[in-house]
C-alpha cells in the first residue's frame, strides 16, 4: 500500500515538472515549434504557439510576420493584416512582409475602403513607409546635428581652417555650381538640410504619436456594422469587413469612433476591431 | 439558320488562333508518301511554329496537276515564362491527275503583314492501277451504293449527275453530296474542267477526297464517271437545298480522241464552250428529338464517340501545374465540340490552356478528333480524383442519345517544399499571363535574438536633452565670433579685453624681479603694469600718461575714493623706487605689485 503510494506520488510529481516544462518554454522554443507545426500544415498550433511568443512581450517582426502567415493559411484575413502591419511597423522594407500583406489585401472584401494613394505620391513618401519610427527619429537627430554645425560652419566661414575645408569639399557642392559664393553655399546647404529635418521630423513625430495612440486599427469580425452612435440601438452607417485598416479618434466603453476614407465614420464596437 | 451558322462561325473564329502575335515564326512543309500513283493521295502538311498573335491562311502555289482538298488543321500553344509558343497545322490532301515529278513551289504564309515562305517539296508520281476500275464483262455498275438525287437518264456524250446519300437527315449528320463528270469519249475538250460547287447556305462543308473513277454503262453507252464528294453538315433543322453544280467545259470540235483519256488533264485549242449543270437538291434536316434526351448533351451529333483523360503527373506538389488533357473522338463533326467541362475540385484550380483538333476522311466519312488541354493546380495536399468526363451525344444512325465517360484519374498531391511558397504559372486563353497559385511567402525562421518589449531610446528624457548640445553649441560659435569680429574691429574692446591679462603678466614678471632681489627693476614693471593697464582701458597713449590723467580716468569712471588713493600710493611708490635711491626693497615691492593686482581686480569687477 505504501508502495503504490509513493508511486502515485512520483507519477504526480513528475506530471507536475512536465507540465511546468510545457509552460515555461522560451519565446523561443515556442517560435520554433509554431514554425514546425507551420510547416507540418498544422496551421491552428502554429497561430496558437506564435500567438504565446508575441503574448511574452516578443517584438520580432519575423515572429509578427509568420504570425500573419499563419492566420492567412486559416483563412483569417482580419488577424493576418493585423500581424502583418504590425511586422511592416518594425521592418517596413522586409520584402516578404510587404508582399504577404499586398496578397491579403488583394483578397479583402473592401476593395474601394483601401485608399490607393497614387504613384508618385507612394514614391514621394517611400521614406516615409519604408522607415521605422526609431529609424526616423534617429535620422531625425542626425539632420538637426547637421543643421547645427552647419550654422557652426556659416557662422565661422571666414576662419582660414574652414575656408580651407570648403575649398576641398565644396568641390561636389550644388550651390558652388550654380555660382553661389561660399556664405550663400553653405546658407543652401543649411536650408535644404534644415528641409529634410523638418519633414522627418514630422514624420518621425507622427510616428510616435500614431504609437502612442494606437490610432490605427483593423477590423477582424468578417462583418462589422458601424454605427452613428455608441450605442446597438444607433443606427448602422455601413458595414467594414474583415482586414479594412480604420483610424480610430475615439474610445468609449467599449466602442471606438472610427474613420475611414472618404469622410466615413462611425462607431464600432470594441472585439470586432484590434488596434495595430 | 442564320443564328445557327453565326454560332458556327463564331465557334471557328474561336478556335482559330487570333491572339497571337507575328514574331520568330517558321513555317515548313511536308508531304508523305513521297511518291504516289495517279489518283492516289499524298498529305501536304505545313507547320507554323513560333511566337504570334495572329494566324493567317497559307496561300498554296498553282497546282494545276493535282485535285486539292482541305484536311482539317489542328493547334496547340503553350505559354513559357509569358512567351506564346504556337503551333499550327494546315493538312492538305493532293491526288495527282497524271505521272511525273513534280516540286511544290515555296509555299507563302502571311502573318501580320509580313509574308514567311515554306521550303518547296517534291513529289514523284507513278502510274499505277488506281483511277479507273476496268470493266468487268462488258457492262460497269456504278460504284456506289445507291443514293437520291438525279439519276443519269442522258445520252449525252458528256454531261454531270449529283446524288446525296440519303435526303433526310439529323441536325449535323453527314449529308455526301456526289458530282460524276460523265463522259462516253466521243468528244474531246481543249482545257480542263473548271467546276462551281454548289451553294451550300446553312451547312457545314467538308470536301472528301479523293476522286474516284469507274465506268458506268448507262442506256447502252460505256461512261467514264469521274466522280468528286463533299460532306453537308446541317447546323439547323428545316429543309434546305444544296444548289447547282456547275462544270465548265469547251468541246474540241476539230478534233477528237480517246474517250478515255483523263478528263481533267485535257489542254489548249479553241471550241465550244459549254456549261454543265447539276439539279438541286433538298435535304430534310430533322430536329434532334426530345426524348432522352441527357440533362448534359450539348449539341454533339457524332457515332462511335469515345472520350479519354490523361494528367502529365499523377504525383505533383502542392502548387505545381498538372497538365490534363481531354480526347473526344468520334464520326462526325467534330470540329464544333466545345470544350467539356471539368468537374469542380475545390482543392484545385483549373484553366483551359489550349486546345487542337483533327479531322480524317476515311470512305468518305468525316471522322475526327478534339482534344482540350487543361492546366490544374492543387492547393492542399492529400490524395484526389479527378472524375471522369461525360460527354452526351446523339448517334444518328443508332437515333438515340448515347453517353461516353472517360476514366478518373487520380493525382496525390504533397506539401509543397518550394521556399516562398508561391508559383507563377502562365496559362494561355490570352495576351495576359496570369497568376495562378497566389499564396502568401514563406514563412521565416527564429531570428539568433528576440528581444522583449521595452521602451524606445527616443522615448528618454536624456535622449531628447542631448538635442541641446548642438543648439548650444551654435550659440557658443555666434558670440565667440562676434567677440572675435570686435576685436578685429574695435581697438579700444580689443585693448580694454585684454588690459588686465597684460596687467597681470607685467606683475608677474615684477615678482619675478622682486624675488630676484632687482627691486629696482620689479618697480618698473609695477608702474609699467598699472599705466600700461589704465592706458589699455582709455585706449590712450601709454606714453605721458600721468597719475592725474589716471586720476581723471578713474573718476570719470565711478571709482571710489580709496581705490583712487590706492593707486596714487601705487604710483607714487613706483616713482619713489625709481628715482630714490635705495628706496626699494624687494619686500615692499611685492605689496606693491599685490596691492596693484587688487585694485585692478577690484577695477574689472567694478566695470561688469
């Protein structure tokens, strides 16, 4: 009787060390078993071993980016985007993340809600996309310290040291060729470096402040109503489906005031929409 | 009627191969056999290969020594990497009239304007037994079994009969429609034939080669017939009539010949020219009844139809193209199949890529061939079927509807082992390729380091207070310059910013002298000190400056009295040092020289 008592006890301790074994696996080992089950097609263990990864406070875009996957070979177009933009967030040139998340969209529903910017605007602003916020802050300082000693420059133009610099680097100045004198050159270079800082700058702020605020958000439920008010009984605007980027402007219990393009807006409701 | 041959047409025009695009093509011929007898048949093929958009109709060199019948065409292309790989058949069927060996000239083919040749082919024809059936004691049957249509009752030397095989038919069953060129050989022609086919509104026509030749004896005379067929395709039911024949002839009045000699090798002279006809016939087109007729039957009229499918691949990856392709064969038609339809498989997607088709003419009887290629691509894996293809039809001779089903075949698909998970595959149907398997990229592997969720290096205080190191140091640069420019500028800054720099460095070097016991001296550089130092801050001449000019100085300036006093007593202990003798210590030369740093100091501190 003793006997089988210490063996039951043992079973129970080991099952015990076995179990907290399971749950105190590393981001890590659950990243690569959710890449095995990927793999094996078992996409639901996958999504869910990815999803406790990202839930340990990970922020990997590759962990984000396979995590789209994933939801994507579910069939969840919602969640996909959801995981996709938020892998585009830390690595905006990742070639595979911006093509899986053209793929998805391609597949939603609301087709004319994707504001197609044109081309040459998408051009103009590919600084802008393909840069993340710390990327932009940084070349943000760097340009505002280039400003600085370049007013340093201007300022001490006429010492006999910088004149002699200017003379050598001067060579490939734009201003130098079209004739400018060196006070002039440099007050150029001075402006159009004190350009670049004002637009990063602009860009890196509203960067931080769309983070800050999570003022982006996707729209999970394969169909949500959006209402007028923050209220079931208001009445329904118009219907979003799932994977529709929204700006979100407002929050009250449990209803968020979203817009979307074309001066659409209104009232959703909290679980059918994540904020990116 | 009309809708119906507009259907038809537009059923041709499809199969035609108008997306093409005239580029890199090649076009060859062939003909086999080689050598054939007179009458017999040798197949002209020419191939176009190549990249175009458009086909065109290849343009046949006179062949004046032949009789000519169209065979059928077939198609195929392919897209590889977006290119259009075409391929296209024109099948002709040449039944020399007479022995000798002869070259078909470089045949021209034209395509979007511009003009591709053939290479020119030889071929050697030998007399032989076929053409004309001896007769068999004394009196020849016609040879043929019997038909409707008119029957020759003229006693004529040369004159033409058309019959049908049967006058009543089905929607799209073979009507052969004969032409016998009769002719006892007492007259002669000076050139060849030149022969009308008859209008033929609301059928589709296929001429059957080749002509034959017999001897029919007919009212008591010996008839060569030199007969020529041509199969009727109704494409509506309703009465219909194939029209008039017409035979062109010009009899030889000068002259005459054996009677036997080939009717349609006869040459030059003048005569008298003559018009043979035939009489119209009406062919009954019956409807295709109603009665079992199959949920699927689509149109086809044909006998002995098969159907069979085959896949390239039985086991493919997930995302890798299987090439399926469906054979309809049967008697018949064949040429206005459509293609049938696959069974939807969710697990895959299918596109038709193609399709080709033949047609035989064996006896007379149109026969023929349509194969329709499809691309299908799996996108999960596992074990499938792709079921059978029905085809319903309707048997005209058997009068009933009749259903032919191929086998399924069965394809396993694996996971797909390709990297990025996608693949492009171009499908023809058009200009465009076409993405068929679109599927989201690979996913990646666990980075070397993750990192866990903390705050941005922007987002410190410290971060955003280093900002201000290069603002100040701006500022720093604009009043060192500015400084700089009044020292440039402005004597007096320049002399009054360093008058007390020099002031202590005269001192220093009095203590200097005073420690080294030449008091004298030391004194000197005291009074040197202090002159030279109100001389720098009045920007005044060095030189004749005096105790009461400095006085004046100081007063003006806002000193007190005591700092006044002070360097009096200043002054006056230089002097007393310099010009007394012995009034100098070196002991009271260092008070001196402190005292004087002390109201210099206690100067500068009045004056910010």
């Amino acid at each position: 009787m003793r006997v089988r008592m210490v063996w039951i006890a043992a079973t129970l301790t080991l099952c015990a060390s076995l179990a907290r074994a399971e749950t105190s696996q590393t981001p890590a080992q659950l990243f690569g078993r959710a890449n095995a089950a990927y793999e094996a097609g078992n996409y639901a263990a996958a999504v869910d071993d990815y999803e406790r990864a990202a839930a340990s406070g990970v922020t990997a875009p590759d962990l984000f980016y396979n995590l789209g996957n994933a939801y994507f070979k579910q069939g969840d177009l919602g969640r996909a985007v959801l995981w996709f933009e938020r892998a585009r967030r830390l690595a905006p040139r990742d070639d595979d993340v911006r093509e899986n998340l053209d793929l998805t969209r391609s597949l939603l529903r609301d087709q004319e809600l994707l504001a197609a910017s044109p081309r040459w605007r998408s051009a103009l602003l590919a600084w802008h996309r393909d840069t993340t916020t710390a990327e932009s802050v940084a070349v943000t300082s760097i340009l505002f310290t280039l400003v600085c000693a370049l007013g340093i420059c201007f300022v001490f133009r006429d010492s006999e040291t910088l004149s002699r610099v200017y003379r050598r680097v001067s060579i490939l100045s734009p201003g130098r060729l079209l004739g400018l004198d060196k006070a002039q050159d440099l007050g150029l270079a001075m402006a159009l470096v004190l350009l670049l800082t004002g637009a990063f700058a602009y860009s890196a702020f509203s960067k931080v402040r769309a983070e800050d605020a999570r003022s982006t958000g996707v729209v999970l439920a394969e169909e949500a109503s959006v209402f007028s008010g923050p209220s079931p009984n208001a009445s329904v605007q118009f219907k979003v489906h799932e994977g529709t980027l929204v700006s979100v402007r407002d929050e009250r219990a449990g209803w968020l005031r979203v817009e979307l393009p074309g001066d659409l807006s209104g009232w959703i409701q909290e679980p059918s929409l994540a904020r990116i | 009627m009309r809708v119906r041959a507009c259907f038809m047409a537009a059923l041709m025009l499809l199969s035609a191969p108008a997306w093409l695009r005239a580029e890199d093509v090649a076009v060859r011929a062939t003909i086999e056999p080689t050598t054939v007898e007179v009458g017999g048949q040798a197949l002209l093929t020419i191939v176009v290969e190549g990249k175009f958009r458009r086909g065109g109709q290849p343009e046949l060199p006179p062949l004046a020594d032949f009789d000519v019948f169209e065979s059928g065409t077939s198609q195929s292309f392919q897209f590889v990497n977006g290119q259009a790989h075409s391929s296209l058949q024109y099948n002709y069927i040449l039944s020399p009239r007479k022995e000798g060996n002869f070259r078909i000239d470089p045949i021209r083919y034209t395509l979007d304007d511009k003009v591709f040749t053939a290479n020119a082919v030889t071929l050697s024809v030998v007399a032989g037994s076929a053409g004309v059936i001896p007769p068999a004691g004394g009196t020849t049957t016609p040879n043929r079994s019997g038909g409707h249509g008119t029957t020759p009752s003229s006693d004529e030397s040369i004159f033409v009969a058309s019959s049908v095989d049967r006058d009543t038919v089905y929607v799209n069953q073979q009507v052969t429609w004969s032409l016998g060129y009769y002719t006892d050989g007492r007259v002669e022609l000076l050139r060849s034939p030149n022969y009308s086919p008859p209008s033929a509104e609301g059928f589709w026509v296929e001429d059957l080669p080749p002509q034959s030749k017999y001897y029919r004896n007919l009212h008591g005379r010996q008839y060569l017939v030199s007969e020529i067929k041509r199969g009727y395709f109704p494409t509506a039911p309703g009465t219909y009539r194939i029209g008039e024949a017409r035979v062109d002839i010009v009899l030889d009045t000068m002259n005459r010949r054996n009677a036997f000699d080939d009717f349609f090798s006869r040459r030059g002279g003048f005569g008298e020219p003559r018009t043979l006809t035939t009489d119209p016939v009406e062919i009954v087109v019956k409807p295709l009844p109603t009665r079992g007729k199959p949920a699927e039957f689509s149109g086809i009229v044909a006998g002995n139809l098969t159907v069979s499918i085959v896949s390239d691949k039985q086991v493919v990856q997930v995302g890798e193209p299987i090439n399926v392709s469906v054979e309809i064969n049967g008697v018949g038609n064949m040429g206005t199949i459509a293609p049938p339809k696959l069974a939807e498989l969710p697990q895959f997607k299918a596109y038709e890529s193609g399709s080709s088709s033949d047609s035989f003419k064996k006896d007379y009887v149109v026969s023929g061939r349509r194969k329709f290629d499809y691309v299908m691509v799996p996108q999960v894996e596992g074990t499938f079927t792709i079921p059978g293809v029905r085809v319903a039809y309707f048997d005209p001779e058997l009068k009933l509807y009749q259903t032919a089903q191929s086998a399924d075949v069965h394809v396993e698909v694996k996971p797909g082992t390709q990297e990025d998970g996608r693949k492009v595959i171009y499908a023809g149907g058009g200009d465009d390729f076409e993405v068929i398997n679109r599927d989201v990229r690979f996913i990646h592997p666990v980075p070397a380091h993750l990192t866990v969720a903390s705050g941005h290096f922007y987002q410190s205080k410290l971060f955003l207070a280093a900002h201000a190191l290069p603002l100040l140091a701006l500022g720093l640069s604009v009043m060192v310059e500015r400084k700089r420019r009044r020292l440039r500028s402005d004597i007096g800054f320049a002399r009054a910013s360093r008058a007390m720099r020099e002031a202590e460095k005269k001192l220093a070097q009095a203590d200097r002298a005073f420690r080294a016991g030449n008091a004298e001296d030391g004194f000197g550089r005291v009074h040197a000190a202090v002159v030279g130092y109100f001389a720098d801050r009045a920007n005044a001449p060095t030189a004749g400056l005096t105790s009461d000019d400095i006085e004046t100085y100081l007063r003006a300036s806002g000193a007190g009295d005591d700092t006044v006093a002070s360097v009096r007593d200043i002054m006056a202990a230089c002097d007393a040092a310099r010009y007394a003798v012995g009034a100098a210590s070196a002991e009271r030369g260092l008070q001196i020289a402190a005292r004087s740093r002390d109201v210099i100091a206690s100067l500068e501190r009045g004056r910010r």
